[in-house]
C-alpha cells in the first residue's frame, strides 16, 4: 500500500509540474502580414497586432512583407510602431518589399529575403504619380537613412533606394535609377541576414523551429476600413457624398441619390474611426454641421449656413493625419459636385427647390384668374358724353353709365362727344369723336 501511495503522488506530481515546465519552455512568434498597399487602415491593423503580440509575451514578431508600398505617413507611424516595441522583429521579405514596403523592412531588427524578391525603389511620388516636391524628398532621404543607420546598415544604400542621383559602382549602380537589391546584393551589403526558402527555413534558422506561432488575421471591420482609407477611395467617397447632395437639391423630395450621398459620408467616417484616425467627436461635428445647414433653410440669413460649412470642413480635416491629401480630396469632390449642378442645370433643364419655402413662386396673373380691377373691354369702340371737364380725368356717360375715364393727354370741355379708344386695367382712355374711328384705332 505504501508503494501504491508513493506512485499515485508521483504520477499527480509529474502531470501537474511537467506540463507547466514545458508550456514555460515554448517559444511564441507572431506573424504579421504586411501585404498590398500600405496606407492607414494597415497601420491600425499592424498597431493592434503588436499590441496583441506584447500581451502574449511573444518572443519574435515576424513581418511578412510583399507590398508595392504606399503612404509615407502611414509607414512613418508603422516605423515608429516597430521601434518602440520592446520584442524583437524579423522582416521577411516575400516577393517585395518596394518605396514603404522597403522602408518599413528596414526599421526591423533584422531582415530575410526569399530568392526572387527584391527590396528598395522608394522614390516618393505624389496623387498624380509625379515626383514629390522638394520638401517631402528631402524628408524620406533623411528618413531612410535614419532606419538603415539605427541598425547598424550602410546609409548609402538606402539612400540609393530614393535617389536617383546616388552612384554605386559595386552594384552596378551608374544613376537615374533607383536601387533595387537582390537577395545576393541584400546579403553583399548588409541589408539582409540571409536569404531562406519561405517562412518554416526562416523559423529553423532563427531557431525557433518549435516555437508556437499565432498568424495576425484582420477582422473584417479593418478590411473594410482598410479600403475606405485608401488615399484613391477616400476623394471618390467625398465625391460621390457631394454629388448626391448635389442632385438631391435639385429634386423635389429627398431619395435615392441623398440617400446614397449620406451613405458615403459615413462609410468615410465609418472607415476612418475604425482605422484610429477619427474620434467619435468628428462624427459629432459632422452632424452638427449638417443640422446648421438645415436650419438656415428655416432662419435666413448666412451665419447658419457658414457656420455649418466650417464645421463639416473641419470634421472631415479632423478624421485624417495628411491635411494634404484630405485638401486634394475635398477640392476634387467641390468639383465633382459643382459638375453635377451644371449638368442638371444645363442638360435636364432642373432648377433648385431645395429653396422652395424660402421663395414666393406663384405669380397674380390674369392668367391664373388674379385681377385687380375689373377689365372692362366691352367699352372699347363705345361713345359717349363728357358729365364734367376732363383735365385729363373725369367722368363720361355712356349707356347710361357713368365711367371714370381719362383723355390721351389733352383737355376737353363738358358735354363733348368721346370714343372710347383704350382699356388698360380700371383705365379707360377716351378721344374727343371728330370722325368716326378707324378699327386699328381700338386697343
């Protein structure tokens, strides 16, 4: 019985200490992809990422980068999100890692290509794919040779990669071209630690074949604001938002158009908080903007109406971190907009009743059976006799009626004999009869 005991406290022992020795021993290694185009909606993503990799207490992050590049803002916050995280990181470049892309592998601790891929070309260029300004340049030069120094990488190379001035005779270099390294030029001047076969080559070679790895998904909230902050969705939301806007003043009772318009602006808005570049306070502004407009359909006057244009001007500057891009954005949708209101204008011959309440449309014509006086026609070509001197008013009898009536400007005496030659309104104009009147005479 005593061995019986001593081997049931040992087996309890054991199954209780030794998976709590090995679960203490593994290794743990996040994966992040950094694919497509880099812009905000990939900075939140990376952001959560590494926030989730640190609360795990993970031992490596790994980038899986193939991406063509994108946004300088938006690989500047990814840089500084890399350099502040106290794990170390390993950029696996798979396909390419180009203008950001190469950028963003170089703030990492170390970097692995895989044979045919390629890292550099990261010229800035702006909206219109024409080179950056002066300014911008001299700022991604200064940028880029700062992520190749701080770990411990020759400068030059990295200055090659956006200047097509640099001339490097050991690779070929000879300017006019931007750098772009093999995986063999990567490893020959220090800008790579090894080229490896795919992802399990590089675990084994950094050692952590057995490691437990948890591979960073996006939600599908940060997909779709992934592509509603892409520097090319962003105007065409804006623009469509204003155009619908647009027409819908042009229609007599809101629909579809308004409909979709508001649905644009706040998919914007939508994409923008989720991504961590808008706060619930622009959303706010927005709206409040909006109910300004309204309410100067109601009180008249302008300070409303401005007051509520600044306030969604403002909104839409305060859900982005690149005020340049959202002024490119905004001009692009004002034309957009003012397009739409020339060709309804124009084309479909519409006009404005958003304004209907403000404006007195009908008109008091005899036409639509207003008058102010009795028109009394039936006069025209009748005779009749002066009651009093006209001076060059008076009264003249006529069918026993007297009628106040006016002469063509001169003065007739009383009991003078008058045709009557013009009805305009309640006046009646009369001639003094020398002869019997003509009938283009009657008016």
């Amino acid at each position: 019985m005593k061995t019986l005991f001593s081997f049931v406290c040992f087996l309890i022992l054991a199954t209780g200490l030794f998976p709590t020795i090995s679960t203490a021993d593994v290794k743990r290694v996040h994966v992040i992809p950094v694919n497509k185009t880099v812009e905000n909606g990939l900075l939140s993503f990376l952001n959560r990422s590494i926030e989730d990799a640190e609360n795990d207490g993970a031992d490596l992050i790994i980038l899986d980068i193939d991406t063509p590049g994108g946004a300088v803002d938006a690989a500047s916050e990814i840089a500084k999100s890399l350099t502040s995280t106290p794990i170390p990181t390993a950029a696996f470049v798979d396909k390419k890692a180009l203008s950001a892309g190469a950028y963003i592998a170089l703030n990492a601790d170390q970097i692995y290509m895989t044979p045919g891929s390629t890292m550099g070309s990261a010229a800035v260029i702006d909206q219109h794919g024409n080179a950056a300004g002066k300014k911008a340049q001299s700022y991604w030069l200064s940028a880029m040779k700062s992520a190749a120094e701080q770990n411990n990488r020759n400068p030059k190379y990295a200055e090659a990669m956006a200047n097509t001035k640099m001339v490097i005779p050991e690779l070929n270099l000879k300017g006019n071209e931007l750098l772009t390294l093999t995986p063999k030029q990567a490893e020959q001047v220090g800008y790579s630690e090894g080229t490896v076969k795919n992802l399990d080559d590089l675990l084994s070679v950094l050692g952590y074949e057995d490691a437990k790895l948890t591979y960073a998904k996006m939600s599908v909230s940060e997909q779709i604001a992934r592509f509603l902050t892409h520097p090319l969705v962003v105007p065409i939301l804006l623009s469509i938002g204003a155009l619908g806007i647009v027409i819908e003043l042009f229609t007599p009772s809101f629909g579809i158009a308004g409909s979709i318009g508001i649905a644009s602006l706040l998919l914007f808005f939508y994409g923008h908080m989720v991504a961590g570049l808008a706060g619930m306070e622009a959303l706010v502004l927005f709206i409040a903007g909006i109910i300004l407009l309204l309410l100067e359909i109601v009180v008249p006057g302008g300070v409303l109406g401005l007051l509520g244009l600044g306030a969604i001007i403002l909104s839409f500057f305060m859900s982005t971190d690149n005020n340049v891009e959202m002024g490119i954005s905004l001009v692009i949708a004002i034309v957009v907009a003012l397009g739409g209101a020339f060709v309804m204008m124009k084309f479909f011959k519409r006009k404005l009743t958003a304004f209907k309440k403000m404006v007195l449309n009908d008109s008091l014509n005899t036409e639509s059976g207003y008058v102010s006086n009795q028109n009394r026609y039936e006069l025209i070509g009748k005779q009749g006799k002066t009651t009093t001197p006209l001076r060059p008013s008076g009264t003249v009898l006529i069918d026993e009626e007297y009628v106040d009536v006016v002469t063509e400007g001169g003065y007739l005496d009383k009991d003078v004999l008058v045709n009557i030659i013009k009805v305009e309104g309640s006046r009646v104009v009369v001639r003094k009869l020398t002869e019997p009147l003509k009938k283009e005479d009657l008016n």
